[in-house]
C-alpha cells in the first residue's frame, strides 16, 4: 500500500505529516522518528523509531578489535536493560581497535550510563566509551 502526500515546508523548514498518513503508520505525537536523506535519489525517508518515552543515546565504544569484544559491550549494554535500536561498527586498525556506534533507549535501565560506561571498559571489551543524548 502506498499514500501519497503533497505538503509544504514551512519557513522553519517543518513538514507537518497528513493524519491519514500517520494513522497508517502509527506515528504519535512526542514519538521519535529516523530520517534519512538519500543524496542520489533526492528522497527523505522518514522511519518510526520508538515511542515517546524513550530516553534516546548515541554511545561510541571504542573496541579493541579482538573476537568477541563487540559482544562483551552489548552484553554488558543488555544486562542493564538498555534496548539496543541501531548500530554500526567498523574495524579501525586491524588487530587493534574498532569502533561501534549505537543508538540506544535507557528509559527501563536503572543504572546510570556512567557506571556501564566503566563496567564496559573494565571488562576489557572497551578502550573508550562516549555518549550524548538526543534531544
């Protein structure tokens, strides 16, 4: 199924989403959304991403690229209750390091991201750990 929409963007470069459109996809109010810009086709995808009570992050981790360490930190991210919604990683020196790039929702996790911060490090699954929040 597909609807088509012609809006118009406001002078604050807004967009304000048709009802039928966001009925059909489940978009409320205050809920997050990805968008994506693709330079080739000249389109914005827009992507329901989680519900308005997430607490959305970005975390860097600094891996040591060995097997097994990418896993160490997420397992460490999921035993406290941090509910992983996109990733990507990528080897940055062969046999050294690697960096993963996550964006997570803490809202049911009931540690701080600073305590996860150390346990990820301290586990040996992490060089550095950064993160911010999306507002």
């Amino acid at each position: 199924m597909r609807i088509v929409d012609i809006v118009r963007v406001d002078n604050r470069g807004r967009v304000t989403l048709t009802t039928s459109l966001r009925e059909t996809l489940g978009i409320a109010e205050g809920m997050h959304v990805m968008l994506i810009g693709d330079l080739e086709k000249r389109e914005i995808r827009i992507i329901p991403f989680a519900d308005p009570e997430a607490e959305l992050y970005e975390i860097k981790i600094t891996l040591t690229d060995k097997p097994g360490s990418l896993a160490k930190a997420a397992s460490i991210l999921a035993e406290n209750r941090i509910d992983l919604l996109s990733s990507q990683s990528q080897t940055l020196r062969r046999g050294q390091s690697a960096e993963w790039f996550v964006v997570v929702d803490i809202s049911k996790s009931l540690t701080e991201l600073e305590t996860i911060k150390e346990r990820i490090i301290k586990a040996g699954a992490a060089l550095a750990v950064d993160y911010k929040q999306f507002l």
